[in-house]
C-alpha cells in the first residue's frame, strides 16, 4: 500500500535553502489556479469551491474576491483589463464591473473546466474533467486569440498542471489521478502538441501531482496534494528536489516577485481532518517562498477585446 504522507525518503533532496517568507491567511477552501500580474505586486488565483476569482495584493496583504455563477476552473488575465474565466462548461471574459461575455463554448456535455494556462504567444489551453468521476472524459483544448476553441487531445481522468519550457519546444501536462506527467513537443508557431511521452509516474512519491511551474533553468515544480509539499523535476523528469509546505494540500505554484523568485504556492482546506487542520494552520492561505532561481514569467490570453467577442462552438 502506498502511504500518500510519507516522507520522500532522500533527506538530500529536500529543498533547504528555500525558505517561507510570507504567508497570507486568505481563508481558501481551494485555492488553485495562481498567476502573476507584472507590474502590480498582485496575484490573481481563484477558489474553486465557492467559487470565486481573487486578486492579492501583497503590498497591502488584502484580496479582493468577486463571486461567479458556476463552477470555475481556472482564470487568466485577459485583453483590455479583462479577466478569461472558465466556468464549468463555457469561457468568459469578465470586465471591470464583474460582467460576463461570452468567449467560447464547446460541447461539454457530461464535462467541466479544470486547470488552464496561456502560452507564450497567449493562446489559453484549458483541460476538463468528468461531471461525475468518470475516468478517462477529460480533454485538452486550445483557446485562440480569435476566440475559436480546439480540441487538442482526450482519454484523460483529471486534467491538471499546465507548463511551458523556456524555449516553448516543450508543454507539460499533469493528469492526476492516474499521477502521470506528461511531455509533448510543442510547435510555439502553430500552437500543437506532439509525440505525448510520460516522463514521471508519481506512485510510491508522497500525494497526487496538480499545478506546475516552470523555472528558468527548465526544472518543473509540482504541487503534491496530499503530499504537503512541492516536488521539483528536472526537465525529463527526473525527481530533483522537495520542498515542504505547512499545509498538506498545495494545489499549484506560480513564480512572481520583481526578480521572478518568490514562488507562489496555492493551497487548500477543503476536505481537512479537524487534526490536519490543527496540525497545518495554514491550509487555505497562499504562501511565498524564497526561490534560488527565477521562474519562466505566463502570459495573459491575447484574445480580442469586449466588443469583438464571439462565441464559438
């Protein structure tokens, strides 16, 4: 039997030289999905239990949060101040006064938005998963800045963690419950995936992988829910490094900060045992620690404007 809250069993993999440096109580049942604003000292994340989108602002420390009308997946920083949602069966873009317009609709019968992040060139990939837990009803899609939706690759269970290369010659996919990582090429011109191979099968490693970040040297950071911490792999995937966190579910990581060091660790208290929470008091908040090295910087969805916006199945 594998026991998910075992120790990683190489004291000389852990991540020392990582220290937390600030936490924000921001009271989260789960928080996911975190990207950085350039210029702002802000983090946009959202909670997809309430379900909300959030803005941090970790000058003052206060989150500003908006409610929305179903379940949410993931959010981007979109044209015009705009803000891409994914909401259970549909992407929106929300505007400064909390209005949604339709950006596209594909069939997502028996299906929801998940986890989603934009390329480098702002085209937003988005995965789903099942209504009902059903494996393998999950899809990869590819939102372009036209607004036309894509279906890139199927057959999945959980749809998860997102990630480039630096160079964009490389995407990176989680599917978590089977607990595989996933590598494609990836053509940055075109916007396709090819030659899918797993480069890490998490079992026996301590909790389910989910978000993921890249770092400049192309390591990929892994959030281990259940794991209570962040697994670091080389770009083949090889298990380089664990880092600790003070709450046994991080959900995603994102790297911020003026010098693209402070990595940014979403987490959730959803589901706790009344002990887990008492043990690990910051469940639910976001936390950053002080990274050696500098993350890959995540753009925002290129899509048009407001008034451009169209709906495409």
């Amino acid at each position: 039997m594998i026991d998910d809250r075992a120790p990683l069993n190489a004291s000389r993999h852990r991540l020392a030289d990582m220290p937390l440096v600030e936490s924000w109580p921001v009271k989260a049942s789960v928080a996911e999905c975190p990207h950085w604003i350039g210029g702002t000292n802000s983090l946009l994340w959202i909670d997809g239990v309430r379900p909300s989108v959030n803005l941090l602002d970790l000058t003052t420390g206060i989150s500003t949060e908006t409610i929305v009308p179903a379940k949410i997946g993931s959010a981007a920083p979109g044209p015009d101040g705009t803000t891409l949602l994914a909401l259970k069966d549909a992407l929106w873009l929300q505007d400064s006064r909390a209005e949604l317009h339709p950006c596209a609709a594909p069939d997502m019968t028996g299906t929801h938005f998940n986890d989603g992040k934009c390329d480098p060139l702002g085209r937003f990939w988005v995965g789903s998963r099942s209504d009902d837990g059903s494996p393998g009803k999950g899809s990869l899609y590819r939102l372009d800045p036209d607004g036309r939706i894509i279906e890139m690759a199927n057959g999945f269970d959980v749809c998860n963690g997102l990630a480039w290369s630096p160079d964009a010659t490389a995407f990176y996919f989680v599917d978590t419950v089977p607990r595989l990582l996933y590598r494609y090429d990836y053509d940055l011109t075109l916007g396709t995936i090819a030659n899918r191979q797993v480069i890490q099968d998490f079992a026996g490693v301590p909790g389910k992988p989910d978000g993921l970040a890249v770092d400049i040297g192309g390591n990929i950071w892994c959030a281990m829910w259940d794991g209570a911490g962040i697994q670091r792999l080389s770009p083949d995937g090889e298990r380089i490094g664990w880092l600790d966190t003070p709450c046994p579910r991080p959900t995603s990581c994102a790297f911020g900060g003026d010098d693209g060091r402070m990595l940014l660790v979403t987490s959730a208290s959803y589901g706790l045992h009344p002990a887990d929470i008492e043990q690990f008091g910051l469940s639910g908040s976001i936390l950053a620690f002080r990274s050696p090295v500098a993350g890959v910087p995540v753009a925002a969805y290129a899509g048009p404007g407001i008034g451009s916006t169209q709906a495409h199945g």
